[in-house]
C-alpha cells in the first residue's frame, strides 16, 4: 500500500490546510509520501523536514508533535502581510519597468528567509516520509516536480509559491536558464501525479470550496485584482483536478483487480479522502493578521475532523 498526502495550493489559505493536516494525522492517517504544490509543498516540507529532524535526532517519529509544530509555525511566523512579502514602492516599480526587469508587485525575501532558515536539504533526505512538490519551468511550460535529491531543491520549494505578477520568478540556483514559477499554473492540486505513481490510498487537503460564491473584493487595487483573478482561475483547475479524480477512481473495478488492458492497464481503485472548505475563506492577502491565521487553522482542523469522520 502506497499512502500518499496531497496538499493543494492556497497562497495564505494554507493555514486551514495545515489545522485539517492536524486532524488527518490524528484520525490515524500516515503518509508514506507526501506531495504538495504552492502553500502545500511548503506545508509539505515543513512538515517532512520536521519528521527528518525527529529521525536524525531521536530515531523515531512523533507525528502529533510533527503537526503541532506545523500549525505552530502558521501561528508564530506567518501572522501579517510581511511575514511573507513586501510590497514594492510605485518607485522601484517604475525602475524595474524601465530596465525591463520587473520582479513582481512583491519582494519575497521574507518568504525566503522562511524557507531557507527552517528547512534544510539534510533532514529532508534522513526523513522516512517521502516528497514531492511541483514547480512550472517557464520556458518549456512543463511541470516539475522535485524532490529532496535535486540540486538547490529548496529554490524549488520557493519557485512553487511564486504567484505570477505577484512575486518574482525562480532561477534554480541562480542559473537564469531555469526560470520558475508557482506549480499551480499547470496543477492546482498534485493529484494526477499521485495515482500515476501508484498511490492506493490518498488523503487530499484543498484550500478552496467549489464554489466562489460572489466574494466581495476592491477591484481598483492592483493587488487584490491580481489576487481575485488568481482565485478564479485556481478554482477552475483545482475542481478539475478533483473531478477528474473521482471520476477515474470510479471507472476502476470495485473487486480491487487491476485492469487488464488499455489506458489504464494495471490500475486499481484506490481509497481517495478529500478534504476541502464548504464555503469560501474570506481572508485579505494585504492585511490579514494573526487572529486570521489562527481561525483558519481551526477551521481546517474542524473540516478534516468531519470528513476523516465519516470516512471510517
């Protein structure tokens, strides 16, 4: 059996992601892998970058204290707008405009030095659970996902977050040939991936509902217009994603057998579980605060428990 946790992208969002990891783990489910695109591969790797820790540490895995410190990290670092990027000035703007070198309404050092001062390349390798996350080469358009083996895999993890417009492309190592950008312009949701590598019981953590109900937003700001077109489109992929999905799995015979022959030679139906909000998380990219984190990780906590739940 080949379990695998896939975490969806989200941008902020990934703070429900991350209390719904909490309530995953408790209900007894433990990956053997864990695949993750935009918020999820950093909630991926900060959570198998913990689990390498404990190996290297105590050799043995404590997985409440593995998600404790998951949703801590939400709490303790990822608290404001700041915590994650800067906004550039109309100056800096219209420089980089000039020069013709934009790099995104946003500076991202924040995000970087979150990424490179909590995980490192050592635990991720010692950790018995596995990863994968995807990253868009920009000049192929194909996704790549990467794992704790490849050279300057953590540019990797920080390539899956950057949001086009918003944040600056990638350069894998600093090598301006290997420009990259948010794995979610190709795959919202890494679950294509996870059952072509022979996943046979999958635990999928989204960070949308299926529906945007007409959320409110401000329109004449750049930022939230960039933001509001993003959530459009992100929700179109990832109910994509998930619909085909379910629709796969259900093709498959129910007896457990593989199928025989055809595009889907040596296929078997798997136990899929997903997870996702029932209505919109109505939170501002530009201003959200700690009390924000805090109530989306109980809220994800509160999902994951009702649907891990009914899926006894």
């Amino acid at each position: 059996m080949k379990k695998i946790l896939v975490l969806a992208g989200g941008s902020v969002k990934g703070a429900f992601q991350a209390g719904a990891v909490r309530a995953v783990i408790e209900a007894g489910f433990q990956p053997d892998w864990v695949y993750g695109i935009s918020a999820g591969a950093l909630n991926g790797s900060f959570l198998v970058n913990e689990l390498g820790r404990q190996a290297v540490e105590s050799q043995s895995l404590d997985w409440a204290k593995a998600v404790e410190e998951l949703c801590q990290l939400w709490h303790d670092h990822i608290t404001t707008p700041d915590s994650l990027a800067w906004r550039r000035g109309t100056y800096e703007l219209g420089l980089s405009a000039l020069r013709r070198h934009f790099e995104g309404l946003l500076d991202t050092t924040p995000l970087r030095d979150l990424v490179f001062n909590t995980l490192t390349v050592g635990n991720l390798l010692a950790s018995p659970v596995h990863l994968k996350i995807g990253a868009v080469d920009v000049t192929d358009g194909r996704i790549v996902y990467a794992d704790p083996t490849y050279p300057h895999f953590l540019d990797y993890v920080l390539a899956s977050s950057a949001i086009p417009i918003l944040m600056p492309l990638v350069l894998i190592g600093g090598n301006p040939a290997m420009p990259y950008l948010d794995g979610g312009i190709r795959d919202m949701a890494p679950i294509r991936r996870a059952i072509a590598d022979g996943a046979t019981d999958i635990v999928c953590i989204a960070c949308h509902s299926q529906e945007l109900h007409g959320q409110p937003f401000a329109y004449g700001n750049l930022l939230s217009l960039v933001d509001r077109a993003m959530d459009i489109t992100v929700n179109e992929i990832l109910n994509s994603d998930l619909e085909w999905a379910e629709f796969f799995n259900a093709l498959l015979p129910d007896d457990g057998s593989a199928v025989a022959a055809g595009v889907m030679k040596g296929f078997r139906k798997m136990k899929l579980t997903i997870i996702r909000p029932t209505a919109p998380l109505n939170v501002d990219i530009q201003s959200f605060n700690a009390d924000d984190i805090r109530r989306l990780v109980a809220i994800g906590y509160q999902r994951g428990r009702e649907v891990m739940e009914k899926d006894v």
